[in-house]
C-alpha cells in the first residue's frame, strides 16, 4: 500500500490499495474516501502565490504523471451588491461554476477522475448522467483518447447537455427509465464489462470538486465564508468540498469549517426530508420529480458523506419549489446577470426562504456555488420568460410598442 494515498472506508475504515478499481468498501460496502497520508507536504512549497485554478492544489490531489486538463477551475467568485440589496443582507457571493469548459463543476471532478483512469489504464469509461456528468466525462474522455459509454434518463435531460455529450462523440445510451435506474445500470455494466465508473461514487471525482472550497477561500485572501450554499442531487459536490475544508483545517491552513447548506427540489428531496425529521439515515424517493432535471434524484448515492457534512459543518437542508427555483433564476440573471440552469438557481431560492425564516443572518458572508450554466438548459428558460414580441419590419410599428414600454422604468420588467 502506498503510505501517501490509499482508499477507506468511511464506515468501518479498512483501507485499500489506491490503484484498486472498487467504488464501495469491500467489506461492508458503505462509500470510500481517497486519504493521504502527507497532507504536511502542502505547508512548504510555493502552490500558495500560483493563480487559482484546480491543479494549484495539487498537494492535496492524487500525484499523477499525467494530467488530462482543459484548463478548469478558475471560476469567479462575483459580490452580487444588487442581489443582496433585494434580499436583505449584506455580504453575498456567487462562485459560478457554470464558466468551467464544458459550463458545470463536473470539470473539476472529470479532470482527476480521467486522469486516474487514464494512469490506471482503462480503455472505456462510462457513467450515468442527469446531464451534465455525461457532457464533461465526454469532453475529458475525448481530450484523453478513451472511449466514453454514457447512461441517461431518456427525454429527461437538457438539450444543451445531450448536444454536448453528443458533439464530444459519447457512445450514448437513453434508458427508458430515471436517473436512478441509469446509475444502477451502469454500475452492473461496468462490472460485467470492465468499464472504469466515473460518476461521483467514484472518490476520486470528488477529489477535483473539492477544489471549489479552496478556491472560494483563495479569493477571499484566505479568509473562510460564513457559509456556503449548494444544490444537492447525488450528494458528491457537498460532501467533496466539506471533506477538502476538513483537510485543510487538519493541517491548520484554515481554522473553521463554513455551515454547509444543502437544498434540494421538493419532489426529489430525500436528504433535505431526513433533515428536516431530525434524521441522519435517509429514506430514497422512489419516483423523483423536479423541472430542476440536473437534481432530479431520488436515491443519492453519496447520502451517508452529505449527511456528515451538514450535521458535521453545523449547517442545514431545505427544500425549495420548482416555482421558486424559476422565480430565482430570473432573479439572479436581472439582478446579477448571470444565468444559470435551474439546479443551480436552487441555492439563490434556498438563500431567500432561509433568510425569511432567519436561519441565515444580516451580516453573514454567504457564498452560493451556482453549479451549471443557464444555456445548458434552454427550453426551460425560454418557457419561464414568455413570448417575445413580434413585430412588422417597420419603424412606425416599432413606435407604436415601444411608446408603451419607453415610459417605464427598468425594474417594470425584471422581477
Ligand atoms: C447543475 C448541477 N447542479 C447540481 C448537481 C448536483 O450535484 P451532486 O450530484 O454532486 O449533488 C448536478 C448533478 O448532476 C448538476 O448537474
Ligand atoms: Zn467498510
């Protein structure tokens, strides 16, 4: 066993051989963390003045020879002054993981996860997908001259994220059923045909994702938020970023853990539901249902890691409507602009109902991760804002209408 990196057991902490391709601990089959056993090794050496980007933190990575990259990471973090006036508080940021390359956080994730297939030697890799997995595993498995099987629900994904995983050139599969029946599938499937499992119960995936904690901190010139909202769907981004803050503190870079917030679709809300019963087992739904596809999950593999991180993170998981979710994307595209896709507006609904109730206060600094960008997801946009007018190529008739909307002021049309 390597002394710098082995696999264990989150449950009854037996360890294995870091090149073992195993998802879920041979012994009693709960989940699987990648740890280090050199964690020391970040506290000399320069990475600190290097400009963010996921392989700065590469003291905290798998070491690999080779690195399959796109350049991802990076994302800004933007003050959204406009946002926090509306909602009444004073210090909110968005860390907007849509500007990643293939336009969702799954890059980070893809880019490690390739990589340790790529040194481990696979030749196809495959995972099911509410979308955007499929899209990013795509890019990275073309970028590394592997070939890429993908699952998905069949007709319940964003078109942008099909044309991607597509265009990338995936072996696509549409399964006539949910996602939850896609990832079982897959999971069968890359047993019986020696396919390399990338989705996020793969650890090393989250590995990459917790990149995105460090890289909040880094823009805030080391120092730590209040707390950090995020959707949750599968539960892998939540309880990768948490498992990387705890690194950090481990080795006293950073001296507290932000509240971890979790907010899910109410249709498809099984960790948020064990929350809100005092809970810390979750009971899966059986047929999840949310305009929010990206998070329409029922059974999120990595519950057991997500419920550690928001009883361990003293933080909380809520639930929001799709209305909600809808109402906070046009919010946070007119107010901010920037558009993301309906999973990730999620966060900007749960921020509105939990400062209505007071679980989130005035002057907490509050970062929202907004996961995926809104052009993934097109259709869903265009039917929330309504039609666009249409008018003759004449400049009397663009008179006639634009005299009734001239007097007004800006906000008449945004929220
Ligand atoms: C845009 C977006 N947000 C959130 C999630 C949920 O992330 P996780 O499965 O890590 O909870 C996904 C997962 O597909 C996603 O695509
Ligand atoms: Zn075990």
């Amino acid at each position: 066993m390597d002394p710098d990196l082995w696999l264990e057991c989150i449950n009854c902490h037996e360890k294995f051989d870091a090149k073992k391709m195993i998802y879920t601990c041979e012994k009693c089959g709960h989940l699987l963390d990648v740890k280090y056993g050199n964690l020391e090794r970040a506290l000399d050496g320069d990475w600190k003045n290097k400009p963010v980007s996921v392989w700065k933190y590469s003291p905290f990575l798998p070491q690999l020879k080779e690195v399959i990259s796109l350049n991802e990471g990076k994302t800004n973090l933007y003050h959204c002054f406009n946002l926090s006036d509306k909602l009444g508080i004073n210090n909110l940021l968005v860390k907007n993981e849509g500007e990643n390359p293939t336009g969702s956080f799954k890059d980070r994730g893809m880019t490690v996860g390739v990589s340790v297939a790529k040194s481990l030697e696979n030749k196809i890799v495959a995972c099911a997908s509410t979308g955007n997995t499929s899209a990013s595993l795509a890019a990275y498995a073309a970028k590394a001259r592997i070939n890429c099987v993908v699952f998905i629900p069949s007709g319940k994904i964003a078109l942008g994220k099909l044309a991607q995983a597509m265009m990338y050139g995936a072996f696509i599969l549409a399964i006539k059923g949910n996602f939850d029946e896609a990832l079982e599938l897959v999971q069968e499937s890359c047993e019986k045909f020696h396919m390399y499992l990338l989705n996020s119960l793969n650890p090393y995936r989250l590995e990459g994702q917790k990149t995105i904690g460090y890289e909040i901190i880094d823009q805030l010139g080391w120092q730590v938020p209040d707390t950090i909202i995020l959707p949750i769907g599968n539960a892998g981004n939540i309880s990768a970023i948490y498992k990387g803050l705890l690194e950090w503190r481990e080795i006293g870079l950073i001296d507290r853990i932000p509240r971890m917030i979790g907010i899910q679709a109410e249709g498809s809300a099984p960790i948020a539901n064990a929350y809100k019963r005092g809970e810390k087992t979750v009971t899966f739904v059986e047929k999840p249902e949310t305009l929010a596809t990206a998070i329409r999950i029922g059974k999120p593999v990595n519950w057991e890691k997500a419920i550690r991180a928001i009883y361990g993170s003293e933080g909380l998981a809520d639930t929001v409507s799709d209305a909600e979710i809808l109402e906070a994307q046009k919010t946070l595209a007119r107010t901010e602009g920037i558009f993301v896709e309906p999973a990730s507006a999620s966060t900007i609904a749960g921020l509105k109902k939990l400062i209505e109730k007071g679980e989130i206060e005035r002057d907490e600094r509050v970062v929202c991760v907004t996961t995926g960008h809104g052009l993934k997801d097109p259709d869903t946009a265009i039917k929330s804002c309504g039609e666009t007018i249409q008018v003759e190529a004449d400049i009397n008739e663009i008179e006639k209408i634009l005299s009734k909307i001239i007097e007004k002021p800006m906000v008449a049309h945004a929220v």
